[in-house]
C-alpha cells in the first residue's frame, strides 16, 4: 500500500480554465460520491476488479475524474503482462463528459506519476484504444511514448491475441 498522498490545485497552468484539484482517493470518498452522484461503470472498480488505488480529479469540488491503478496482485488488462516489483498499470481512467476539454486528464496523469514514482514505482504502464485519441494523447503529452501495439479479437468466447512491437500500450521511462 502507498503512503497517503496530499492534495494538488492547479493555479493558472495553461490550458485550464477553472479550479481543478487532484488527489490519491479514498474508498470511503468513492463511496459517498457514489450515493450522491450517479457515477459510470469506471468509477466501481473496487468492487468489479478489487482494485484499491487511484486518483481522483475535482473541478469545483465535483467529482469529474478517477484514475485507477493496478499493481502485481491484480491482472493486467493485457493477459501477458504480469506486473514485478516496482511496476504499476494505470487502468480504467475516465472523465465525466460534463468535465471534458478541460484538461482534467493530463492533470491527474501527472499528479499520479510523481506520487507513483516518490512512492518508489519505477515503471507505470498504460493501455490504451488506439481510436480513443483524446485517452492517447493525454498519455503521449505525459511523457509515456508507445512500445507495443495489442490487438484482441474474441471469437466464441476465446481471446486471439496479436503482439506487435513499436520501436517508441504506452511506458512511462
């Protein structure tokens, strides 16, 4: 488990027009924003995939972002990777549609990177829909650059999976 982590507010950073507050959440929080807000299937991956890390991004004290994070006691979303010691996935992020074009996304992205890596995480993958542009470019604006392309087909129930190395599903150096 990580240590607990402060809060951050964005104070006049390009890009954004509003307060925005990034922050580790907690499960207590979650569950309260989930008895006050109706929330999309995202932001209940405690009790779908028994994740426990993640971030949460505010504009103007509303919940309008969650980022889980996965680490080696869960699956990765890829069925091949299997995350070590010191490794971490950033998983299942959503913005409320309300939130977007805000810049919410590269916020919390960031926000998440430096307390993972102050944490002493050395490397935090990413997998992203190659059609979801706006997902891909909030990771590439990060700093994450792309090394692998996955592509999943299921047929009668069974995956078929194709590996194809890049030379640059996105990793953070």
């Amino acid at each position: 488990m990580l240590p607990a982590a402060s809060g951050w507010q964005s104070n006049g950073h390009p890009g954004v027009s509003g307060p925005v507050k990034v922050r580790r959440g907690r499960l207590e929080e979650l569950r309260r924003w989930r008895e006050t807000v109706k929330l999309p299937p995202d932001f209940f991956e405690d009790l779908t995939h028994e994740l426990q890390w993640f971030y949460l991004g505010f504009w103007n004290e509303e919940i309008a972002h969650i980022q889980w994070i996965a680490d080696g006691e869960r699956p990765c979303t890829v069925s091949n990777l299997v995350l070590q010691p010191g490794e971490v996935e950033i998983r299942n992020v959503h913005t409320l549609a309300k939130f977007r074009r805000k810049h919410l996304y590269s916020h919390v992205v960031a926000f998440a990177i430096n307390d993972l890596q102050s944490s002493g995480i050395k490397t935090i993958y990413a997998h992203v829909n190659t059609g979801n542009k706006a997902s891909l470019n909030g990771f590439l604006a990060a700093g994450f650059r792309s090394i692998e392309r996955i592509t999943t087909r299921r047929v009668l129930g069974v995956d078929w999976i194709k590996h194809e190395i890049l030379l640059g599903s996105a990793q953070r150096m």
